[in-house]
C-alpha cells in the first residue's frame, strides 16, 4: 500500500525548494530594483536641487545650456559629501537666522533747499555788501564782529546811507593779535574759537584748522569749532578727514549744521 | 487786477517764505517745542509744502510730540525723501505706541520684528522687546550694547488725566533726557 499522504508531504517539499531559487532570485532582483530607485534617483535630485539652486539667478536660456553639457562646477565636493550624509536639507543655501534688522535713517536733505531759499534772499537783500574775503584781505573792514572782542579797542566809524548802517573799522589785526594773547593765558575755548573763525574768514585755513582743534580739544561739545574744523579741512584739500571727523561727530550728537555740511562736501557743493 | 493778484502772489510767497525761515532757525536753534507749536498754528495753510511738514515734523518729534507725527506721515508721499521721512515717522510712532500698550496691559513684543531707528524710543523698544518679562516691573532699566556707560530707565508715571511712559536717558548716573510720551 502506497502511503499517498507522505508521498504528497514529499512532493511539496520539493516543489517548496524548487520555488526557493526563484523566490529568492526575485527577491534579489526586486531589492536590487529597489536600491537602484533609492541611489540613482536621489542624486538626481541632488544634481537637479543644486542646479536650481546655483542657477537660479541666471537666465532660463542659461539653465538649459547647463543642464545639457553638466561642465565640473566647484560645487560637486559638497555634494560628494552630502550623499555620504545622506541629508539634502545641508544642500540648500539656508538663508542667515539673524537677519539684519531694517535701520531706517532721517533724510535732511530739505534743509539744505530751505538754506539755499534763505542764502538767495541774503543775497537778494543785500546786494551792496561785498565779499567776506576781500574785504578782509584788504584790511579796510572787520566783518566779523564777537562778543569777546573788546568794542573799546577798535575804532569805528559809522556811516549811515539811507537806511542801512555799515559799521567799518580800519583797523588791522591787533584786535587778533590781543584776541591770542588773551587765548594763550587763559585757554577760553570762546577765544581760540572766535580766532579760527577768523582765521577761516579770512583765508587762513591751516591757522583755522589749528585753532578749531585747539577748540575742541578743550571742550569737544562745541558745535560750532566741529564746522571750522571740518569747512577748514575740505579748504585743505582733506575732504575724507571731514567727513570722517563730522560723522565720527555726529554719532555723538545730533547736530542738523554738522549734517547739512557732511552732505554739502559728499554731493561736491562745498569745497 | 492783475496787478492785485500779482501783489497778493508775492506777498504770500513772502509771507510763507518767511514762516518756514522762523521755524528753520528755530529748529537750528534748538527751539525744537517753539517750532512744533508755531508749526501747528500754520500748518493748515502750508500742509501742502513738503518741506514745511518735514521741517515741522523733525520740530515735534525732537520736542517729543510724537503724536502731532501722524498727519505729517500721511501727508509726506511726493517726493522719495518725504517717503523715506515718513517711513521713519510712522516706526517710531508705532513702536511708542506698542511700547505703551506693552507697559500698561503687557502686550508681548519678544516675537515682533519690526525696523529700527536712531532715536531713543526705538532703541528703548528694541531693548524691552529682548528683555524677559517672567514678572511686571515697576521700572526697567537697560543698559546700551555700544556705551555701557549710557543706560535707559523706563517707566509709568500716574498723570492727572492718563498714565505717561517716562525714558530717561542717563550717562554714568547722570539723567540727560527725560522724555515723556503719553
């Protein structure tokens, strides 16, 4: 008697191990399969994600010309090394996480429009008057009058002509010379202050310049020796150093005269 | 009659020229309250001269009138520098204002990024909105990251009608500005 159900046992187990080298080739085949789909895709990606990324800012037509001949670009050593991580988010260029806060600036620019209005009509107002300069070179007139010059020492003429009066002194510089002699005994920033104005007036840029430093070295928070300084500088040829000197200035204070001079001498109008 | 109108054109432009001359020497005086106030009383006849509205704007903002800012901000469009002033009056505005809110009904500014400027009221904001606020103070004081001689105390004071924001600005102890806002 043949047993039928050990002889069936039997043959399905050879069937079963029959089938193991095909279940096994396709597993092989489909996991092979499957890596292929997990590497060759990915780089893909990455290729394509860093073309995007380099690219971006160029032209379509660029783009297209790039992606047919793949020339070696210096960014193949990061994405060498980003597969070996294995992460595509390091490939991205991220954007800075402390973005620089927006710093918005006063513009005062129309102030030097409303000077410019009130210089015209200065000058529309008083035609007669002559040239700072010149008539100081000529030493026939002081135009320049302080409250620390002694009024008893200079001999003044008034001459009246309608309704304007002109105040004319004839003398020269003595009044200066005492000014100094004033200044070096007792070191007033008001007198080495008023003598660097005159000394600008009247052309003198280097003695200007010295006695504005002279003025600021004593006392710094004087706004008006900053202006000698740095209009006594740009007369010098030293344009950069007043700029410099007035913004490193003004970020001490906030001074509208060192501001409207710092823009006059970039945009080129005072010189 | 025309000669009339003629007249009448060049008496205003002088007038008005001569208006905007007293507030720039205010201003270049630093008469910046004397500016802001005559600057009010005339600024219905000149709120179409950019310069004026900017002249004056910069006058109330230096005296702390910094809510006489909102008319100039509106009006200030014409020209790319009335923008770029109005742009920088309408932050400093809204930082006071959100600052204010802050202090009195604890409004959070630790997730607010907004522009900055020059002037005290953005530098004391941008300083409260870092702060820690784990309990209410009755005043903050910081401490500027350029000059750590320079510091700012911040705090409420009880006004007869309202309750004002108080800065004080202080270099090595010594009070230098005090501005109220309210």
């Amino acid at each position: 008697m043949l047993n039928i159900h050990e002889l069936e046992r039997q043959w399905l187990r050879y069937k079963i191990k029959s089938y193991i080298p095909l279940v096994l080739s396709i597993f092989a085949s489909v996991s092979i399969i499957a890596l292929l789909f997990i590497y060759v895709p990915l780089s893909d990606t990455i290729d394509t994600a860093v073309e995007i990324t380099e690219v971006e800012p160029i032209t379509a037509q660029v783009q297209t010309v790039t992606k047919q001949e793949p020339t070696p670009e210096p960014v193949v050593a990061p994405i060498e090394l980003n597969i070996a991580d294995n992460t595509q988010v390091k490939i991205k260029v991220e954007p800075k996480e402390e973005r620089h806060t927006l710093v918005l600036k006063p513009s005062l620019h129309f102030m030097d429009n409303i000077e410019d209005g009130l210089t015209a009509f200065i000058e529309e107002e008083m035609p007669m008057q002559e040239p700072l300069t010149s008539s100081l070179q000529s030493n026939d007139t002081l135009a320049v009058l302080d409250d620390n010059e002694n009024p008893d020492s200079t001999s003044t003429t008034e001459q009246t002509d309608e309704n304007r009066l002109n105040i004319t002194s004839n003398q020269d510089d003595s009044d200066l010379k005492d000014v100094i002699r004033r200044f070096k005994k007792n070191k007033n920033p008001a007198l080495s202050l008023f003598i660097a104005k005159r000394y600008y007036a009247a052309g003198e840029y280097q003695k200007s310049y010295n006695y504005a430093l002279m003025t600021n070295e004593i006392d710094k928070n004087i706004e008006e020796s900053w202006i000698i300084f740095s209009k006594s500088l740009v007369k010098l040829g030293q344009h950069e150093l007043a700029m410099n000197t007035l913004k490193s200035y003004l970020k001490t204070t906030k001074s509208t005269a060192a501001d409207v001079l710092l823009r006059k001498i970039e945009s080129g109008t005072f010189k | 009659m025309r000669l009339l109108v003629l007249i009448s054109c060049f008496l205003f432009s002088f007038a008005f020229a001569d208006i905007k001359t007293s507030l720039y020497h205010l201003y270049q005086d630093k008469q910046y309250e004397e500016a802001c106030k005559e600057g009010l009383k005339v600024f219905q006849q000149y709120r179409k001269d950019e310069e004026f509205v900017s002249l004056y704007a910069f006058s109330c903002l230096h005296a702390d009138y910094i809510d006489r800012l909102a008319i100039p901000i509106s009006l200030l469009k014409k020209t790319e520098e009335a923008r770029s002033n109005a742009a920088y009056f309408s932050v400093i505005l809204m930082q006071k204002k959100l600052l204010y809110h802050a202090l009195l009904d604890g409004y959070e500014l630790n997730e607010l990024k907004l522009p900055t400027t020059d002037h005290v009221l953005s530098i004391v904001f941008g300083l409260y909105s870092k702060a820690p606020h784990d309990r209410k103070q009755n005043h903050y004081m910081f401490f500027d990251k350029q000059n750590d001689k320079v510091s700012y105390k911040l705090y409420i004071k009880n006004g007869n009608h309202s309750k004002k924001m108080v800065i004080e600005e202080y270099y090595d102890t010594i009070m230098t500005h005090r501005h109220t806002y309210w």
